[in-house]
C-alpha cells in the first residue's frame, strides 16, 4: 500500500488477515475501501420476520469476534451496501443475520 500509512508507529501487523485488510483492519482507520476480499453469500431461507439465512458460515467467513482495540467490529461480518447490517451468528455453514428491514429488502 504505497505511501498509505494506516497508524502512526505501527511496527508489525499480523499478515493473516492484513494481506486481505480484511473488515476489523478497515475499522482501524474507518474505511473499507481498500478490502482485498469478499464473499459473495446467498439467501436461502428467512425463517422468520427478521431472520436471514445466509449459505456461508465461519468456514468461508470466521467465528472470532475483536470486542476490544482498534480493529473492534460489530458482529461476525459486514454485508456491503448496507451500513447497518451485520452478521449475528455464524455456524460451519451458516450465518444468521437478525434484521426486519434488511429481510424486508431481500428475496
């Protein structure tokens, strides 16, 4: 990342999830715009009126969550185009996302 300092004085990052800068890096200087990755996940169920079903889980995603320091994120993943959705629950294939407007929104 030439010339792109994310914080002053950092002197070692973990490369695990710094070579893809990954969501809890871009948290750590407030942009998501240089992610490397991401996964494109489905819908296949909505169970209830604010529950998603989605066709990934900690297995193509991660089932860690940073509760503390620069890199804290909320929940176990972002969805993209949508500021205040999250991923709530993660199993080996699954994610459960628990919000009526983002359910509202998708098929």
């Amino acid at each position: 990342m030439h010339g792109f300092e994310i914080l002053e004085g950092i002197t070692e990052i973990r490369p695990g999830t710094y070579i893809f800068m990954d969501a809890s890096q871009g948290n750590s200087f407030g942009s998501h715009d240089l992610c490397a990755a991401t996964v494109l996940a489905t819908v296949i169920s909505k169970p209830t009126e604010d529950r998603v079903v989605l066709d990934v889980g900690a297995k193509g995603l991660t089932a860690q969550t940073r509760s503390q320091g620069l890199c804290t994120t909320t929940g176990l993943g972002l969805i993209k185009g949508y500021d205040n959705v999250t991923i709530h629950t993660v199993f080996d294939e699954h994610a459960i996302i628990y919000n009526r407007d983002f359910s509202n929104l998708v098929s």
